[in-house]
C-alpha cells in the first residue's frame, strides 16, 4: 500500500448484494465462496482502501459506482487474488466482473489481477477481470494486468484467458486527484476498448 492502510471493516463470506450507498471506513475482504454485488449505487471507499477479491471469491459491480470523497487522494483498488499455477475457474481465482455503465474513479489502480500483496513476482497472477460497459474514471492506473497463462485443465495445454475489457472507456480528466510530478498527463484523455 501507498500509505497507512485501513484495517479490514466490511467481510464478506456468502452472498452479499448492496443496493443503497455504503460509506467504508476500512477496506472491503471478499472471502473464498462469497460474492458481493453492488448494484445501482454507489460505495464510498476511505483513503488507501482496498476491495480485496480471495480466492473463491466474487465482486459483482453492476451499475454501481465506486469511488472515494476524500479531496487529492486516491483509495487503492480491487484487488484479485490469483494462483499462477491454476487455471482460471471461479474456484480457482479472483473474479471481479464490473459492467453496465459501472463506474471505477480515483483509484489508485482501478483493478489488478494479482494479490493480495504489492508483489509483481508473478506467483499471485491469474485473476479473472470482466468489464463490459464500464467506465475508468480519474484512476492513477486503470489496470495493472501481470503476465499470466492460463492452461487447459485436461491438456495442460495454453488457453485463453478468462479476462477481457469490452466497449469499456477509459477517462482521465480535471478532476484527477493526483498532480503533474505524479501523472505526467495534464490534459483530458478518453480511451475506449
């Protein structure tokens, strides 16, 4: 984490749905079988908070909107748990699906597909991302995606991976809570996939 990180406040170990805005005043763990869908609101992360998806775990974003209040700062992410040497099931990995006009602002890094920790060493990637119709709105990083291959369960052959971004866009404005010496963009960019 980039600064003292809260402490876990909200667990989540079954099926969970949020339909009315929720303000976090830590971070959000998501728990091997648990899911969690927020749907149609919005969730108030604190500064570096973090949405950690374990193993088996599910984070459902569906016309929601997840973002932080707290002036020229950012919360950390959606975090997601991988195995490097499993294939990728909802089992096996992580799993964040985020669609239908969702929106994921001030991040420090939107999504990631490895975790839990800080650690590029590639042994935690594999998690699954789907976005279709989402929106990356102000993040310092929208998507930290580390090499994985995911591989047939029967062959052991390569497979394709499980995660894909689809009529997604990608916006970097004024309101961007960062400044010049840590995004060197000063200026509105919009990327759609």
């Amino acid at each position: 984490a980039h600064g003292d990180e809260p402490p876990i406040t909200d667990t989540i170990t079954g099926y969970t749905n949020w339909y009315t805005d929720h303000y976090i005043t830590g971070g959000i763990y998501i728990k091997n079988g648990g899911q969690l869908t927020i749907s149609g609101c919005t969730v108030h992360m604190p500064k570096d908070g973090r949405i950690y998806v374990e193993i088996g775990g599910h984070l459902i974003v569906d016309g929601a909107t997840i973002t932080n209040d707290c002036a020229q700062c950012f919360w950390e992410g959606i975090v997601l748990q991988g195995n490097a040497s499993a294939p990728q099931s909802a089992s096996t990995q992580g799993w964040a699906t985020i669609k239908n006009g969702s929106i994921i602002e001030h991040a420090r890094t939107a999504v990631r597909n490895y975790g839990p920790d800080d650690d590029t060493t590639m042994v935690e990637t594999g998690g699954i991302i789907q976005a279709n119709g989402a929106y990356f709105i102000d993040d310092h990083v929208c998507v930290d995606f580390q090499p994985y291959t995911n591989t047939n369960v029967i062959s052991g052959l390569p497979c394709p991976d499980l995660s894909y971004f689809q009529f997604c866009t990608f916006l970097l404005d004024s309101n961007y809570k960062g400044d010049a010496m840590n995004y060197p963009m000063n200026r509105s960019e919009e990327h759609t996939s």
